[in-house]
C-alpha cells in the first residue's frame, strides 16, 4: 500500500560514507525458497515474533486488537497508517471513525475508519488508532502494520529465522544516530549500516544511486515488488538505451485494489551507502504514490519485499534514522 507521507529529496551522505569501499551482493546467488516458511505463532515474550509470509511473500506477524485475537498483520513500511480488513473490523464490532480519503497506487478512494482502543505487537502497545478499513481479499492480510506504529521504534524483519522484532529505539541523534556505534557495526563482515532521514514518518535513504544517477529510496516491506518511476527509467535510458528492447508489459495491483501498468526490466546495480544491489528487476510506473511524494520528475524507488528478503534481516532504526542490512559473509564478493 502506498504511504501518505510526502517524501524528501536524497541528501548528501557524509565523507566518511561516500568515500569508503563499496561491496557488491548478487541477488541471483541466493535463490528464493520453494516452500513457505512455518505458520505464525503466539510469542511468549512480545519482544520478537515468530513470523509468517502471504501467498506474494511479505512478512506478516502477529497483531493483538482490543487484547483480542492474535490476527495477522503484514508488515508495511511503505504505509503510513496502520489499515484492518473490513471483515474484522466488524467481527470486532469496532466504533466507526468516519470516512478517510486513502491514497493507492493509481489514486485517491474514501474508505470508512474504526476507532481500535488498543493495537499490540509484543509488548509494543499503540492507543487510540483510526484505521481505515479496506478488504480482507485487497490485503492480502487480516491488515497492514504502518509505520505510524513504528514510528521511535527499532524493527527488525528477519527473514533467516523468519522473525520480526520490535523495541525501542538506539541512544543516538535523531537524525544520524550514535557514529561510534554505527560505524563499528558497519565493520562487522556482511554488515552494511546506512544513513536515512525521515519525513511524515518514513525513511528515505540517504545516498543511493544508480551507476552515477542519484535516487531517492524507501523501503516498501509491504509491496512485492520493486518499482520505480519514470524519471528514473528516463534517466537510465540516457545511459543505456539498450535496456529498452528488454522491458515486459506487467500490472501493478495495490492493496486498494487498484491497478496500474508498467514496464519489468532488468536494471543497473542499486548502491545504498556501501552496498551495492546487483542482478535487480524492477517495474517502471507512474504511480500515484510518487505524485503525491512530489517525486514524479526525480529519480525514486520503492524497494520491495522482492529484495529484502534476500537478506539475511533487515532493520530499520526509526529514532536513528538509518537502516542495517545483514548479508550472508559466505556470499560477499
């Protein structure tokens, strides 16, 4: 689902990061699952969560509503608000909160609201939530965790032992975080630690590019795949307009239920601070999502579950701003 945050222009990382040695990690070394990991089940502790993946492979954990349930929630860092399917809202007998304009993938759709008293991850307890209501056959999910619930929070999706916890955030700056602390994990091998700001919430990384064409990136747990818009295929396209005989005609389907259209394609290796991202695909569109961003005329993309999850985890540090991708060692080049 598409965020509702306007997001900022990529910034200058520091020297530190633009200057030291770049690792590259072939998402073809790692080739996906074929069967599904283990189903969900109750924590005991709240702290990290046994998880499971939907049928598009996005994680999804366990969510208490009003201490009722546990009820699968897929996790969305792409969203900005916390959304129920419309089957359990009303099984719950949920308060209405009225109606709320909710913005997908090709444009805005009302949607009706509940009032949840009490929405709880582990021990992570957010009070007097609206949440738009949208179908359960949309979703995918029983809804999607948003990040205005992890918001001053630290997560970590960990798709190794598929597991998500959640907890407070690193002592640091709000905005860079504790530098010795960051730069020392950043030594551990297959490590790769890497700045982000954030606007209305959502974390933009801070230095990332496409073979010398400067993007602006948000990682979307909760789409399947990675897209991009059209100014940077346009941008792409300059430097190697080859890469236009190989574009597939695909759709994009949201969990609004709306549909756009776009290109598939092979791209040019994705570096994020330190990290490069080899052999990646990614569909071209212009999304509704990048318009209301006000990034439609600048390089951007959403990268999705279809990258993460080629990773050992993935953490992002909302109170630090900054994002942590463990990689396994054996597969570093």
């Amino acid at each position: 689902m598409a965020g509702l945050a306007c997001a900022p222009a990529a910034g200058c990382a520091s020297f530190r990061e633009r200057h030291r040695p770049v690792v590259q990690v072939n998402l073809a070394d790692r080739p996906l699952d074929s069967l599904p990991p283990p189903p969900a089940q109750t924590p005991d502790d709240g702290t990290s969560l046994k998880t499971s993946f939907d049928t598009v492979q996005r994680m999804t954990v366990p969510v208490f509503i009003n201490r009722s349930g546990p009820y699968n929630f897929v996790v969305d860092t792409g969203a900005n608000h916390s959304v129920m399917a419309i089957e359990r809202a009303s099984q719950l007998n949920l308060p209405s909160a009225g109606r709320a304009d909710i913005h997908g993938i090709a444009g805005v759709d009302p949607a009706d609201t509940v009032m949840v008293s009490s929405l709880s991850v582990g021990q992570v307890n957010s009070r007097r939530i609206r949440m738009p209501l949208l179908p359960r056959a949309d979703l995918g999910a029983e809804g999607l965790l948003g990040v205005n619930v992890l918001t001053n929070r630290r997560v970590k999706l960990n798709f190794a032992d598929n597991s998500f916890s959640i907890s407070p955030s690193s002592p640091g700056s709000a905005e860079w975080g504790s530098l010795g602390s960051r730069l020392s994990r950043q030594g551990e091998p297959g490590v790769f630690v890497v700045p982000a700001r954030q606007r209305f919430g959502q974390l933009t990384i801070v230095d990332a590019e496409f073979e010398g064409v400067r993007v602006t990136a948000f990682l979307d747990s909760g789409a399947e795949t990675t897209v991009a818009n059209l100014a940077c295929r346009d941008a792409i396209l300059a430097r190697e307009p080859w890469r236009a005989s190989q574009f597939l005609p695909v759709e994009i389907i949201s969990a609004t239920g709306q549909s756009v259209t776009g290109q598939l394609s092979r791209i040019p290796p994705l570096r994020l601070g330190g990290l490069k991202i080899g052999n990646l695909l990614c569909v071209f569109a212009d999304l509704h999502t990048f318009r209301i961003w006000d990034l439609q005329d600048r390089p951007a993309i959403l990268v999705g579950v279809d990258v993460m999850r080629h990773f050992e985890a993935v953490e992002l540090d909302f109170g630090r701003s900054e994002v942590t991708f463990r990689y396994p060692v054996q597969r570093l080049r």
